[in-house]
C-alpha cells in the first residue's frame, strides 16, 4: 500500500504516522530498553510539543489515528482466556515400615 503524506511517501505504517502527525511515533510510545532518565526525557519533551500552539490540534489527531487504527483492526483488543494447565498431582506412597 502507498501512502503520501503532504507530499512525502512513507513506506511503513510507522513512518505514515510520523508524518502524519508531525513528530515520531517513538516520542509517544518510547522504544524498547529506554532507560527511566531516558522516558522521562522524551516525555518532557513530548509534553513541550503539546504545549507549543502549533501543534494545538495534536492530542485530538492521536485520537483520531488511535480510533482508526481500533476501527481497521477490529480483533486488535479481542481478549482469549488462557487456560491454566492442570496441576500435576504427586502420587505419594506409603513408606513401609
């Protein structure tokens, strides 16, 4: 699938909301290994941009991607009980005396 963005092609689901959005997706969801001064950095940061007028319109476009990605993905919160393995039961025997 292709999708342009303001005149730019992203390639991956990840990059078209990059550029849908105007900032990377990491700044929102942080990447495996982040160290806790390194969330708490990127989080700063991602509260700076919120606050910055021009991207005023930001927290409703997540809204809005969240709700279309819910609505194109419509098993992406099915929930399946796992079942519990029986538990193994140890046959004791008498001890003769």
């Amino acid at each position: 699938m292709k999708y342009i963005v303001v005149g730019h092609q992203a390639v991956s689901d990840a990059e078209f909301a990059e550029l849908a959005l105007g900032t990377p997706t990491e700044l929102w969801l942080g990447v495996d290994g982040e160290s806790e001064m390194e969330g708490a950095a990127r989080l700063d940061a991602a509260r700076d941009i919120l606050a910055d007028p021009e991207y005023g319109s930001l927290p409703d476009d997540l809204i809005r991607l969240a709700a279309r990605v819910i609505d194109e993905n419509p098993g992406l919160f099915d929930v399946v009980p796992l079942v519990r393995p029986a538990r193994r039961r140890i046959a004791r025997r008498g001890v003769a005396a």
